[in-house]
C-alpha cells in the first residue's frame, strides 16, 4: 500500500512534498550513486534525460564494467563513447542502433553489446534475462497536487526497469507533457530527484519528397475504413497519414504516434470508435516528434499508453479489428524476405516493434501487414528490390532478414502494390519485379532465372 495513502485529511500534501525536498538532489550527487560493475538503464528516446548521462560519462574513468542500456540516444553523452577504451569503462548496450552513426560504428567495431531482441522483449530482458538493471535513470513531469509524476513520452520498458533496479532517478523537467494511460508514478517510488529545465529531446519533421508521396497514396489505398493502423515515424509515415483523410473511423495500436495523425483526429479520420479493444483510445508506448507533437498529448485523454510487452504483444495486437500494420525497410528479396535493421554484417538499426506487429497483424483473418520503402536507393543507383542479398554488388556478406518470406504481406514502392501472401515464389517474384525501379526490371529477371525463380 502506498503510504501516502493512509494520511489522515488534508495531510497528504504536506506528507509527499516533505519527501520529494528530502529526495531532492544536486545532479553530481545523483550521478555518485552509480558504482563500478552496475547495469544502467536509460529513459527510451524523447523521454531522454539531459544532465545525468554527461555527468555519468564525466566521471568514466572512475569506474569499470558499467554498462549501459539505451535506444536511440540524443544526448552528446554519446560522443564521449568513442573515446579510446571507453568500452572498458562504460559500454554501451543496446537492442536498436538507428539514427546514430556513434553507435552504429561502436557496434561494428565490437565496442558495443547488441541484443538482437524485438522491442516487446525488452521487458523480459530485465526482469528474467541476463540484464537486470541496478539504477534506472527517467525524465518525469513536475508532481501533481496527489505526488504523481507522469512518464511523460516513454512508457515503454520504463515500468520493467522500475519494478528491478535497486536505486532510481528521475529528472524533473517542467517541458515534460503529462500524458494519460500507464504514466504515472509517486515520488515515493523514486530515490532521487534532480530538476532539470531544458527543452524534451525532438524528433524533427521528415521532408517528404515525391516517391514518398507516391508510396504513402499507395499504402493508404490498402487502409480500409474503421481498420485500426500501426505507423511508425518517418517521411514513408508522414505520407501515409495525408492520404488517410478521407477514411472513415479508423482506430490506431502503435508504438508511437506520427504527428500527421494530429490532423486526422482535427479531421475527424481517426476516432478509434469502432475499435475493438481500448474504444474510443489511441494506444502507444512511446512518442517523439516536435513540440507541436507534446502540446497536444499533454492531459490529452485520446492517448492511452502502454507498456511495450503489452502495445507490441502480438496476442493483444491482434485483438485489434481490421488491424493494419504499416512498416519499412531498407531491401526486400524476390522470395519475400524483409531486410529492415541489417546490410550485410552491418547493424543499421534494430528490429524494433516491426516482426511484434508483423505476426500481430497476420493473426487476424481481417488483418494486413504492408511493408513500404522507395525502390532505389544511393540516388537511384541501387535497386531496393533484389533477388538475393548475395547476389547484390553492394553486400558481401550473408544477409539476416528482420522478417522472414513467411511471414509477407504487402509490400509496397512507388511503382505500385505487390500482394504476396499466398503466392508461390516464382508469383512473388514476379509481383516484386513488377514494383521495382523499370531500370532494374530486367536485371532482376535475369537474376531470377539465374536462382530458379523464374523461367
């Protein structure tokens, strides 16, 4: 039981502010609590802390074998990771490298430690698997009048790294919107407090180009009405949601929200009305965006959150009716493999929540699952459709796919839709060669017939 709970009248205010001022402390203080062999969690993406991880890294060489678990990080703690035998004293450890070359290349180099887990099993990562956190390190909103801080835009793993690590840190940031569902957290279950006053980490605004455009008309002419949509962040993403205006009650389950969804609520698009679980709710796990993003999920009640073993439960996804999953990836094979997070040997970024809502999405007998990416890449030098991997002159290497030709829906260019599931594989390849860029058309039947697909 909390022990706030049990204050006689009109005490309660006194009772947590008293223990949120004793718990209240200088950042050095804090970041002096974390000791030499300790497994660090960080708060997920936007929800970031400023002033605790570059007083961590300061103090780096005072310390060895600490390790250190993130996502995306935003911070410039990062750059203090590729100084010589930086390893040996703190080591990054991560499931998710995108967006940041620092880590990407502390991978390559054997610097890093990446646990090629989807984003559902972080929590068990830390409550049954082999990194049990001792210090968890979070940005929360300032307490309301009852002692509750919100989690702000990461929910996420934060709840598995709150219930296992033996000290926790918050930092409390005024800019943090206080957002509805599974957010929120008394002082008295927080160790330490550190106030910060510098803007939430963004996410800027993707350009859409052209072949963007393109894709996401042809994505959004898959949506049916009153399906319930996953879409994740980027220019494809973006896109997509302009072209979704003219549906009629459509629902959303994601990780996160993409801004242009903004408009579709404003237009009266998404409603969540005629969902089947969480009616009337935009469920997520973690946000990140602009500003304009954060005004509008502060105290919002359309946004319910989630922790991420249960937004990216593939069981609970496909409760959703009409459930539509609408993801990217950097290649796609002839036999329908998806490429997302790795070229070659390289760890371009991470599975994320993308196999969680794949085989969430194909549960379902009303269910789609739609992978889009432009046909080209490198400036329209490299088709993003290819026969194999190994057969591709820019990967020397065997390539791992992020979700395996099993498992294949839609997949979608600029150069139109092909429908794979139920199709042979000399079919799929045909429908794939049928989307690529026309200049690689050819060479991709060629390859085909070299491989046996086609005749």
């Amino acid at each position: 039981m909390d022990i706030y709970s049990v204050a006689p009248r009109g005490c309660w205010k006194i009772s947590w502010r008293r223990e949120y001022e004793r718990r209240l402390v200088a950042p050095e203080r804090a970041a002096a609590t974390i000791k030499s062999g300790d497994r660090v969690v960080l708060a997920n993406l936007c929800g970031e802390p400023h002033v605790l991880p570059n007083l961590l890294m300061e103090r780096a060489w005072e310390l060895e074998n600490v390790r250190l678990f993130h996502l995306r990080p935003f911070g410039s703690f990062v750059e203090k990771y590729l100084e010589p035998g930086m390893e040996k004293h703190i080591k990054c450890t991560t499931v998710f490298a995108g967006g940041n070359p620092a880590i990407i290349q502390l991978i390559r180099e054997g610097k890093a430690e990446f646990y090629p887990i989807p984003l559902s099993r972080i929590p068990w990562l830390f409550r049954e698997g082999p990194y049990r956190p001792d210090v968890f390190i979070t940005t929360v909103s300032p307490p309301d009048r009852y002692g509750y801080c919100s989690l702000g835009v990461s929910v996420d793993y934060a709840w598995a790294a709150l219930e296992t690590a033996k000290t926790i840190i918050a930092e409390v940031n005024e800019n943090m919107p206080r957002t509805h569902g599974d957010t929120f957290i008394h002082v008295s279950r927080i160790d330490y407090f550190v106030e910060a006053s510098e803007p939430i980490y963004e996410l800027p605004q993707p350009e859409i180009t052209g072949v963007e455009r393109r894709i996401g008309e042809n994505v959004a002419s898959l949506v049916e009405d009153e399906a319930t949509i996953q879409i994740g962040y980027g220019g494809v993403s973006e896109a997509v949601t302009y072209f979704l205006k003219e549906k009629k009650n459509l629902g959303m389950h994601t990780e996160m929200v993409p801004e242009g969804v903004i408009t579709l609520v404003e237009e009266g698009a998404l409603t969540c009305e005629k969902k089947t679980i969480h009616k009337g709710k935009i469920v997520c796990t973690f946000n990140a965006g602009t500003r304009r993003l954060y005004e509008w999920l502060d105290n919002n009640p359309l946004i319910e959150m989630k922790p991420v073993d249960y937004t990216n439960n593939s069981s609970i996804i496909a409760m959703n009716h009409k459930m539509t999953a609408i993801n990217t990836a950097l290649q796609v094979d002839l036999y329908g493999n998806i490429y997302s997070d790795m070229l070659g040997l390289d760890q371009y970024s991470g599975a994320g929540g993308q196999p969680d809502f794949v085989l969430g999405a194909l549960l379902r007998p009303d269910g789609k699952s739609i992978i889009a990416l432009p046909s080209t890449a490198a400036g329209g030098k490299v088709s993003r459709i290819v026969a194999h991997p190994t057969l591709s002159g820019n990967v020397k290497a065997p390539q791992l796919p992020t979700v395996t030709r099993f498992y294949a829906d839609y997949v979608v260019t600029e150069w139109g839709i092909a429908s794979l599931k139920d199709k042979t594989t000399s079919e799929r390849a045909k429908a794939l060669i049928e989307i690529a860029h026309p200049k690689f058309k050819d060479e991709l039947w060629e390859k085909a017939k070299k491989i046996n697909l086609l005749k």
